[in-house]
C-alpha cells in the first residue's frame, strides 16, 4: 500500500514539472517547436521511477534478481528514501520554475526560422569541429589514448577495459578527455540543422562523425544522448504535440530503437555475456541502479560506515586541478559499494542529495535543490552570454536547452 502512495507521490511531481514549466525553456507542451527539455524530463524519469520501484519491491526483493544493485543499502529504508526524494525534487522543481521565470527563459520557438540564414555559418562551424576533433584524437594518440569502441571491435580487449586504460593509464588528464563530449554534441546538432535544410547527405555525414568523436573515450550514454540530439535537431518523425496517440506510437518505436543500440553497446563490453546478463544490466544500472548512490550513501549513514574525506572541493569546479589527492564523492562511493580499485570502474549513479549529505549533512541536503535550481539558470545564462560573441548566436537557446540544462542527478559544485 504505502508502494502505491509513493507512486502516486511521483506521478504528482512529475505532473506538477510539467505545469510549472509551461511558458518557460522547458516547456515541452509544444513538443515540435521545443522538443530540447526531453533530456530534463528523462532525468526526472530516472529518478522517480526507481524510487517507485523500489518502493513496491524492496531492497531485498531487487536483491533476490542478483542484479549488482543497491550495494551498501539498508533494507527497511526505501520509504523514508522515497520521501526525501521526492521532497527534495519537489524543492527542485518549483525552485527551477520560479527562477527560471525570474530571468526571463521563455518557451523556445522553432528554429527553423534562424537556421535559414545561418546556413553558411553552419557548415563552417561543423567543418571546424571535424578538423579540431580529429586533431585532438590524434594528439591524444601520441599520449597513449585509443579510440575505445574501435579497438574493442579490431581486438579482443572488453570495452571497459581499453575505456578505463584511456582514463587512468594513458597521459591524457582524465578531466580533459570529456571534450570529445562537447564537440559532438555541437557538431550533432548541427548535422541535424543542416539536414533540415535539405542538405541529407551532410546532415548525415556530420551526424556520423559526431558519433565516431563521441564514442572514442568508451562511454555508452554519451553515444545515446549525441544520436538523440541529431534526431531532435533534424525533427525526425516528431510530433507537433506531446500528448497525442502518435507521440505514444513513436516513442515506442523509440524505445525499441534505444533498447537495441543499448543491447549492442552492452555486448561489445561484455562479448560474453547472454540475454539473461543484458536484463540484469539493465536492471542494475538503466534502471533502480541510477539511484544506487542515493540509497547506498543513507545505508551507509545509517549504519556507521559512512567514508570520510574531503567532499567539500566538490564545491569547485576542476578541483583534481587544484588538489590532487581529491577523489569525487561519486568515485569514493564506487569503490567503497562495489570494492574495485580506483583504476578498475567508473563513479556510482545517483542524485544529487547524496553529495550534499557528504559535504553538509541533512541541512544541505535540503537546501541543495534550492542550489542546483539557482546554479542551473545562472549556467543558463552564462553560457548563453558566451554563445552571444559567436556567429551562431540565434542558436544559442536550442543549443543550450539540448544539452547544457545541468542534469540533477549528477550536479557539480553543490
């Protein structure tokens, strides 16, 4: 019974991001003019709906599956989880909206109507970003950097392995290599702009390459979120609203795509493994294992064993820069649930009240939605006033709403 109280506690909340959105950057009511917020309200979904889950089931019962999921949870905790969570994405959310009305971040139009006169810059800029990519992979090379999912497909090696080797073994800084990141991203979304213009075969050209720069360091979600922007970008089969059966029918479709390109990225990391592992891996990390860190990081405050250090220079970004010896909360939480060594995997899943309770406890973990609100739309901003200096500055709302709305799962400088 109380299961069904936290879904409906969830549903309500996700309800209510839908209202207080409306009129604002992430207003997603007008789904073909605004299609951009869909990324925010994915992130919203992955945290809802493993508390929901959890909730029904339990953490024993998600133990049971033998997915790897939930390590360093106390059972008997899920409720008083669930209800921080939610309250505090509640927090969030209404905090998001009133700033984000506050500064004036209105309902995007469609851009169609600037990238008609932006066309040559367009080309221009992905051209650029091919040329700077592909310099920086084979500089990165000269270091002892490879590209993972190349590698992985001409040798033997896993794809975790040569991902890890790039990150901790090679003389690439690990804080550097996210940049593959960013061109992508960039140059994805102008692959779509440039096949809506009719322009199919550069559109697709850029699109491809975007995903061949993104998927040299080895990251699966990276690959999935620089596809997800070229569809967007190109408004491939997206309907003009969001509440109609077509909208329930392609994102189906979607989902059946998604699942798939999951499905292969899952077998070139483990070539071994069958369908019965790709569930499980589903389960442990797309699906209650997005929270793991929240709910290892009150299991292991409840039970005494909580790590200690140094959270606090979470709080400055490119900290590893100034301090060392810093290791992020996230990477501390992996190692201490999970008992790899810190070459060995990646940082825990989670959101972003579990790095505030590291650094200040139960007062910042409720005053942190209060932050991350206020820290999104000063971002906003700041990288919006710094696309203004470049040619492309009539794109500069899409591209800020397609990937630079922070994600509240993983907030940086709580």
């Amino acid at each position: 019974m109380i299961g069904l109280l936290i879904a409906f506690f969830s549903c309500f909340t996700f309800t209510v991001a839908l209202v207080a959105m409306r009129g604002t950057i992430l207003d997603i009511t007008r789904f073909r003019e605004n299609p951009w917020p869909i990324f925010w309200y994915i992130q919203l979904l992955l945290i809802l709906v493993p508390v929901i889950v959890v909730s029904v089931v339990g953490i024993e019962g998600i133990w049971t599956t033998g997915a790897r999921a939930l390590l360093g949870a106390i059972p008997g905790t899920e409720i008083e989880i669930a209800f921080m969570t939610i309250g505090t994405l509640f927090l969030y959310i209404v905090s998001l909206a009133f700033f984000l009305r506050i500064v004036g971040l209105k309902a995007l139009q469609d851009e169609i109507i600037f990238i008609k006169d932006c066309k040559r810059v367009i080309f221009q800029c992905a051209w650029g970003l091919i040329f700077v990519g592909t310099f920086i992979l084979l500089i990165f090379e000269v270091f002892g950097f490879r590209h993972a999912f190349i590698t992985s497909w001409l040798s033997s090696e896993r794809l975790l392995e040569v991902r890890l080797a790039n990150a901790y073994k090679s003389s690439v800084p690990s804080q550097i290599i996210p940049v593959f990141f960013w061109i992508s991203c960039f140059l994805s979304m102008f692959g779509g702009f440039v096949f809506r213009l009719k322009q199919k075969k550069h559109g697709i050209l850029f699109g491809l390459y975007s995903l061949f720069l993104v998927s040299a360091p080895g990251d699966k979600a990276p690959v999935i979120i620089v596809i997800l922007l070229w569809l967007i970008a190109a408004r491939i089969r997206i309907p003009r609203v969001i509440y109609s059966f077509k909208t329930v029918v392609l994102g189906s479709v979607g989902l059946v795509f998604v699942g798939s390109l999951i499905y292969f990225l899952f077998r070139q990391q483990y070539p071994d493994a069958g369908f019965s592992e790709f569930i499980l891996y589903v389960l442990s990390r797309l699906g209650v294992g997005q929270m793991n860190g929240t709910y290892a990081t009150f299991g292991l405050a409840m039970s005494g064993n909580f790590p200690v250090g140094e959270y606090y220079w979470g709080l400055i970004p490119g900290a590893n820069f100034f301090n060392r010896e810093y290791v992020n909360y996230q990477k501390v939480l992996m190692m201490v649930t999970e008992g790899y060594d810190f070459t060995e995997m990646g940082v825990a899943n989670s959101y972003f009240i579990a790095e505030a309770f590291a650094i200040g406890g139960y007062p910042l973990v409720w005053l942190s939605p209060i932050i991350v609100a206020l820290a999104s739309v000063v971002g906003i901003m700041v990288f919006r006033k710094m696309l203004a200096f470049l040619p492309w500055r009539p794109l500069a709302p899409p591209i800020v709403a397609g990937f630079v709305l922070d994600n509240p799962r993983h907030h940086r400088g709580i």
